[in-house]
C-alpha cells in the first residue's frame, strides 16, 4: 500500500507540473496584454510599467513560471489583474464553498437515482419498463446544461407569477443550511447538476449489470437454486460495481470544480463562475490557480477509485 501510495504522489505531482505549464504557457502566448486591459483607454507609461513590473510580467518566461511554481508551492498564486491587490488564494477560497456544496449534492443525488434506474432497467431488460427508464435516460443525456437551467429560470418567473410563490431565481443562500428559504435556493441547481450524470450511470450500469448476469458464473448460481435477489445482488452486482467504481471516484474528484454553466447562469459564487469570469477578464493568474485545483480534484479522485477497488473485490491488490 504504501509503495502504491508513493507512486500515486510521484505520479500527482507530474500530472499537476504538466497541467501548471500547459497553462501557464497558454496565458503566455495569448495574444493581447492585459495590463493594457486592464488600464482601459487612457494608459499612463510610468503605471504601466510599475504595473508589469509589479506582476512580474516584464521578466522572461521561464522566470515567470518558475515564480509561479514556487508560489504555488505555497499555494500562493499571486494577485488578481481585474480585482486588484486581492490575493488570487483568496478569490478560489471563498468560491469553495459554494461549488463542493453543490458537486457534493448533485454527485449524491446522480448516483441514488441513476445507478437504481439502471439496475430496474437492467432487470427488465427489452420490456416495456426498460424502454421507458432509457428513453428518460437518454434525453437527459441530449438535452444540453445551459438550456435546461435557462429553461428551469424562465419556469420558475412563471411560477412565481401565476401562484404569488416567492422562488428565487438566482443566488445560492447560506451555505450548508437547508431550511425553507435556503431550499428555495439551492433545489434546482442541484437537480440540473444531477440531471446528465443520473442519465449516465443509468445506463452505464445498465449496461454493466446486463454483462455480468451474462456470465457462466451467475449461470451456475440460478442452476444451484439460488433466490433471484441472491443471485442479482450478492454475485453479479457486486461484480459489475467494479468498472463503475471508475466513474464514481472521478465524480466525487470534480465535485469541487462544480459545473460551469449553472454556477454562472444562477449567479452562484462558486470555483466555476470565478474561472469563468477570469476567462473573460483575462485574468491569467485566477485561470491557472482554477485549472490547477480541477486537476488536482480528478487525481484525487483517480486515486480514491484504485482504493475503492479494494472495496469492491478484495482479490485486487495494489502495487
């Protein structure tokens, strides 16, 4: 275990290193300046150069990026171009909250609906039930993020004005509180963050369940006499876990990245809508401490599916 554990550790660091210089690299050769950006039309020489200076930016590359690295050591990833003198940590840190409450939500919720309907429809495979659960499954799957939560808004204003109902439309409420208000709040973000990955695993378990109750060794299990649920839940389901076990682990890794377009189309302040809006602000050193933490989040979420693996089958070891 613990050989494994160091060379998952050598191989985070490189994975990080990799996405750290990518992006660093990128927000270099972007064309444009943002200093110049940043001062608008009406530009002073002698603050534009204190500016660059002040960011580093009149350093060459590979200096700026080993100051980056250095600082990120320390998780400290400079200050903001658009909302100067507040330390980049800063404006990550206070969008935490938001987006692991969430991508803990929603990843909670997908994997109660979806792996369930998945197993019903695996069950009742090619009736009428089957048909049913896949075809909700799939336009789940179709419909496109952004759409549904612009839709869910515009259904929530006609709501509120055809039954004198009070639901927001926008801003999270206090965070990990779920009286009425705050429900009010956070119910239909979490739902459509649930939406497309409920339609994954449903049929990836589906799919998952159908190969194993296929195998000579369930087979054998039904000609022993074994009840049915036996034969589902204690043989082929534990088995057909294995490769969800995969999925599940990376799920709870980008719990913290939240989803892009609900943070942003419900105003939440999360990790997601402070990346976003970088981007349009072109604010390099918030874009690279965001990508930074998405990546780190699926290793480790890589990770916790190779120590889920025990879990599930212990006749795996890891090297």
């Amino acid at each position: 275990m613990v050989q494994f554990l160091v060379k998952r550790l050598i191989g985070f660091l490189f994975v990080v290193l990799c996405v750290s210089f990518i992006t660093f690299i990128l927000g270099y050769l972007a064309p444009g300046d943002p200093i110049r950006a940043l001062l608008g039309q009406h530009q002073d020489p002698v603050l534009y150069a204190a500016l660059k200076h002040q960011y580093g930016l009149d350093q060459p590359w590979y200096q700026q990026y080993w100051r980056f690295l250095t600082g990120a050591v320390h998780l400290d990833f400079g200050y903001s171009f658009h909302t100067q003198g507040r330390p980049v940590s800063e404006l990550i840190l206070q969008g935490i909250p938001y987006s692991s409450e969430l991508g803990f939500w929603g990843t909670v919720l997908t994997l109660v609906l979806g792996i369930p309907v998945g197993i019903v429809s695996a069950l009742k495979a090619n009736k009428w039930v089957d048909t049913l659960l896949m075809s909700i499954a799939l336009v789940c799957w179709a419909l496109p993020t952004f759409i549904v939560a612009i839709f869910a808004q515009v259904g929530i204003v006609w709501f509120d004005k055809w039954t004198g109902a009070q639901w927001p439309v926008a801003n999270w409420g206090q965070l990990w509180q779920y009286g009425p208000d705050d429900i009010k709040y956070k119910l239909f973000p979490i739902l459509i963050f649930a939406l497309v990955g409920f339609a994954f695993y449903a049929r990836y378990s589906r799919t998952t369940l159908l190969e194993t109750l296929r195998q000579d060794y369930v087979r054998t299990a039904r000609a022993k006499g074994l009840a049915e649920r036996v034969v589902v839940y204690r043989h082929a389901f534990r088995n057909a876990l294995i490769p969800l076990v995969t999925s599940i682990g990376l799920a709870f890794g980008l719990v913290i990245a939240g989803a892009f377009f609900i943070e942003q189309i419900f105003n939440i302040p999360g990790v997601a809508s402070t990346g976003l809006q970088a981007i349009n602000d072109r604010d390099y050193p918030v874009i690279q401490a965001s990508v930074l933490l998405v990546a780190a989040c699926v290793v480790l979420g890589n990770l916790i599916s190779d120590l889920l693996y025990t879990v599930v089958d212990p006749r795996i070891k890891l090297d």
